[in-house]
C-alpha cells in the first residue's frame, strides 16, 4: 500500500470499528489493520450489548445485526460456598419496540460490524499485525508499519484502538502498560442448551434475555465478580480477579470457573449443557486514575487501550463504541475544517469525551478500584460469609426467640469486623459511591 491515508485505525474491534465507521461513512479515507484472521477472532466479552451508543453509530443496527436476547431480567447475588443472597430486577417495560441491552456473541458481532464498516468504504485488512508506529524527526505520528512486507503506510492520524493489551502504545512510549492491580484476567466459557431449555431455566419467553453477576466468596478473597449471561441457545459464563490477587494467591482462574460452575446456584442452570468455547481475556479495571493520556502529534487513542471501562457496572464495549465514535468525529472535524492533526486540534477528542458519561461515569467512581483493591478480603470473603449466615438465621426456623437471633448476628458481625470496622467500611464504600 502506498496511498495516504487520512486515517489508520489499529484494531477492529467495537471501538476500532465504532471509529472506522464514523470516519469513512463520514468520506474520510480510512485503512483499518486487524491481527486476527477475521473481526472478532480475538476478542471476548461477555457479552451485554448496549443500544443507545450502537444506534448513535448505525441507528438501524437492530434490522442487521446478530444479536441473541434482549434483556429483560438482571440479578445481582452475593454468593458463599452454598448459598446465594440475591436481588433481582425483571421489568416488562424492556420488551420494548427498541430493546436497550442485547446479549452477543462477539465473533459474529464483530464480523456484521466490520461489514458495515467496508460498505462505507474503509479498507479493512485481517491478518496484518501492526509493529510499530512510525514517527517522523518531532516525534510526531505519521503511520504503521505492519508485518507484511513494505514501507511505512503513512496517515493523517493514527486511532489506536489495539485493546487493553495493546503493545504500541506502550512500546513506542505513549502510556504505561497496565499496572497488574489495574487489570483483571477472565476466563469464560460458552455452554450449549436448546433454546426452549434456556427459556424454562430461567423463566424467558421468546428472545427475552437475563443476566447474573455474582460476587462472593467464588473469587477467594480476590476482587472479583462472575456473570452467567443468556444467549439464544448457549449460556455465558465466567469469572475474572484483578491479575494482583492472581499473583498474590497463585490461585487458578480455571479453578475459580470450575467451583463457580459447580456451585449448587449454578449447576442446574448450565446441567446437561455442551462446552464449546473456552476463552481468557484481560478487563481493564484500573478506572478514571489509570487512563493515560489520550491524544497526541498524530494519535489518538480508543476503548480498552485507553483503559475506558466501568468495573463497578460492568461497562465496556458502550465506552469503546462511544470513545472510537468521539475520536472519529473529532478527527473529521479537525480534516474538514482544513486544520493538521496537531496535539492542540486533537485534544477536541478528549473534550468531548469530557462532556459525555464515559468520562462522568469514571469520575464518580474514581476512588472505588484502589478501596477494593485494598479491601478484597472483607468485601469478597468476610461480608458475604457474614450476610449468608444472617439471612440463613433469620429464616431457619427454630425455637430460638427472634430478639436472641438478632443479636448473634449482630455479635457475629462486630467480632468479625469490630465496631470501628463496620462504620469505616461503610463510609469508605459510600465515600468511594458517592
Ligand atoms: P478489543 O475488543 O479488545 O479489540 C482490540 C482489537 O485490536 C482486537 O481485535 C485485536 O486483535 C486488535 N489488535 C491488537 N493489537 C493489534 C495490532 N498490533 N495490530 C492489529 N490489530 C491489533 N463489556 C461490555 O460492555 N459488556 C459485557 O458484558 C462485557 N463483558 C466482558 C466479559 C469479559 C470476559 C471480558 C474480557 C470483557 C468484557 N467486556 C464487556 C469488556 C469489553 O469486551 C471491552 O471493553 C471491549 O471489547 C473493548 O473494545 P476495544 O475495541 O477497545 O478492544
């Protein structure tokens, strides 16, 4: 290739493809590079997918692409070694014309998206493996090299849209790579049911969808959180730990999969099923403090590899979607108004990411990824023991008088965390909320 490009995108991804779409449908002439064999080869999600940001990017999406349930049923349970305390949210409202979150399946999702992104006229290019970023004497950004032969292919601006494990940014020095306590490691598994199963198990009709997360004594004291996700005719299911506790605890994220999977609220969900897919993946959890910085002379940088992911509502691909969307209509602004792709023009990106939920939703829970990282053992151990234990006191029924029940688990409670323990965990986790 020895054309100029306006623009290179490293990665097809949701937020590669968010950005490639927005700029070529835009006319700006884009080449996007993916190291995978197709779009979506590599990567794993859970997978939630949400509409609002997809519609601001193609607003018929729903007519084309695959999509498995929409949801209509959310459970949160807080789980020990035999029990689960759960809560949960099912609404009719979410059948509605335009449903708001859809369970995917990434490898298919990812294909139907970079389709959309060729018929507008980017070039996509699979199996090419971006190695370096070229630079010229100021340092400045003026495009790739890849790992097919050939010279430098050169651009306007490059979108690094790479991934959370994204190498580029970080070899050529334009962010840090990931502290091991700011990124977590998942392991996820696809079990195969037929449909009308999917449906009696978890009392769905038609493409009606629901979704578990789960925290508890799963993770072994590790900062983590499991989900059970309904597909058309699989279930997704996985847990992640931040890579710290992993390091500290030599735990296996295999062994964590297979108790999860074996707890007595798990196995007759997925019982019968057929394993077809085993993946692992990193999640940025690192929140608002880890994100680098996100423009440069010629770079911008997207989605996961900017660290823009919300842990505590298990939040991603809506701010890669949203992120390469801002960055592609920053850099179509900056082309149309005739100006360069200067570090100056560029920070428009960041302002506009500054104004929308991406940025607002770190922000309010800057403080939270340091207060769990630092308090594992208590929220994900100690507490859920604790909870199990008086949810189970207060309805076993036996000839033990109310007032005495009580006052166990209040006892249970303070010997475990002490008076000055209770109170501080609970300001410092509404602190951290707030
Ligand atoms: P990616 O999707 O990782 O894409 C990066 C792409 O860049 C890849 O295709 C990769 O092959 C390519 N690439 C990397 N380096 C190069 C290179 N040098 N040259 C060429 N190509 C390159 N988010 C949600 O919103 N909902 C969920 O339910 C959810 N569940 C999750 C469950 C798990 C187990 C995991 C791991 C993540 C989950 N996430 C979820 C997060 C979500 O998957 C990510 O936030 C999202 O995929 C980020 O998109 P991205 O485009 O930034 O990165």
């Amino acid at each position: 290739i020895e054309e100029q490009f306006d623009a290179i995108v490293i990665g097809a991804g949701m937020s590669g493809n968010a950005a490639a779409y927005t700029m070529a449908s835009r006319g700006l002439k884009v080449l996007q590079l993916e190291r995978g064999e197709y779009p979506g080869s590599k990567n794993v999600q859970g997978a939630i997918m949400y509409a609002n940001m997809m519609e601001k990017i193609i607003p018929d999406f729903r007519d084309h692409a695959p999509l498995e349930r929409h949801l209509v049923e959310q459970r949160f349970w807080m789980m020990d070694d035999t029990s689960h305390i759960g809560m949960q949210y099912r609404s009719d409202e979410f059948n509605e014309m335009n449903p708001n979150r859809y369970t995917i399946i990434r490898a298919q999702f990812d294909k139907w998206f970079s389709r959309k992104v060729r018929e507008v006229g980017a070039t996509v290019l699979c199996e090419t493996t971006v190695t370096e970023l070229a630079c010229d004497t100021d340092g400045r950004v003026i495009g790739v090299r890849t790992d097919r032969a050939g010279d430098v292919i050169l651009a306007d601006v490059v979108v690094l849209a790479e991934g959370v494990n994204g190498l580029l940014g970080t070899r050529t020095g334009l962010r840090e790579t990931p502290k091991p306590e700011t990124v977590a490691l998942a392991v996820k598994e696809m079990h195969f049911l037929p449909e009308e199963v999917i449906g009696q198990r978890f009392g769905l009709r038609g493409n009606e969808g629901c979704v578990i997360e789960a925290a508890g004594t799963i993770s072994r004291g590790m900062a983590g959180l499991a989900f059970v996700y309904t597909n058309k005719e699989s279930i997704s299911l996985g847990i992640g730990c931040l890579v710290s506790d992993f390091a500290a605890t030599a735990e296996s994220p295999y062994n964590l999969l297979e108790s999860f999977k074996n707890h007595p609220s798990v196995k007759p969900l997925i019982a019968g099923s057929e394993i077809k897919e085993y993946a692992a993946h990193l999640i940025p959890e690192g929140g608002y403090k880890a994100i680098p910085q996100l423009f440069g002379d010629g770079w911008v940088v997207v989605g996961d590899a900017a660290q823009l992911n919300n842990a505590v509502h298990r939040e991603g691909s809506n701010l890669a979607m949203t992120s390469g969307r801002m960055a592609g209509e920053a850099i179509f602004l900056i082309k149309s108004s005739g100006q360069r792709m200067r570090k100056e023009n560029l920070a428009l990106y960041k302002k506009m990411l500054d104004k929308s939920f991406v940025i607002k939703d770190l922000k309010k829970y800057k403080d939270m990824p340091a207060l769990i990282h630092t308090n594992s053992r208590n929220f994900f151990m100690t507490y859920p023991k604790l909870m199990s234990q008086a949810a189970q006191n207060f309805m076993r029924v036996d000839s033990t008088p109310k007032i005495d029940k009580e006052r166990a688990t209040t006892a249970a409670f303070i010997k475990e965390r002490s008076r000055w323990g209770l109170v501080s965990d609970a300001l410092r986790f509404a602190f951290a909320w707030r």
